[in-house]
C-alpha cells in the first residue's frame, strides 16, 4: 500500500510554515544573543531604571523647592 501523491496546497504550506519557522528561530536567536552580551558585559541597567521611578536602582536626587510666585500688591 502506497501513500498517495502529496497535493500542491500541501507543499505550499509547507514552504509557508518552513519560512514563519525561520523568522521566529531568527528572533529568538537575536534575543538570546543580545541577552548574552548583556550578562557577559555586567550590565545591571534595567529596563524602567529612570532616575526615580519605579524599581529604580539609581536614587532620586534632592531638589531645591520652587521659589514662590512673586505676588504684586494693587
């Protein structure tokens, strides 16, 4: 018993499927080499570390209060 002859909307899925899968492995070989070059750099610097802001690792630093409005006097 022999498989029946492959139909051509099957080979074109496949090329289809074959393409999306090299994208996606392209992807996540860039991500992990970037996260690799990271580590290997010591790099602590995450990704919200604005001075301040949430999960920061970098200290707000103090500010000098506003001068108050100059006010006129009618």
């Amino acid at each position: 018993m022999s498989f029946p002859p492959e139909h051509e909307i099957h080979r074109r899925r496949f090329s289809r499927n074959l393409g999306v899968g090299v994208a996606l492995g392209s992807f996540v070989a860039l991500v992990f080499a970037l996260t690799l070059v990271k580590v290997a750099n010591g790099d602590l610097m995450h990704a919200n570390d604005a001075p301040g802001g949430l999960g920061s690792t970098v200290p707000m630093t103090e500010m000098a209060p506003a001068p108050a409005p100059a006010t006129t006097s009618p």
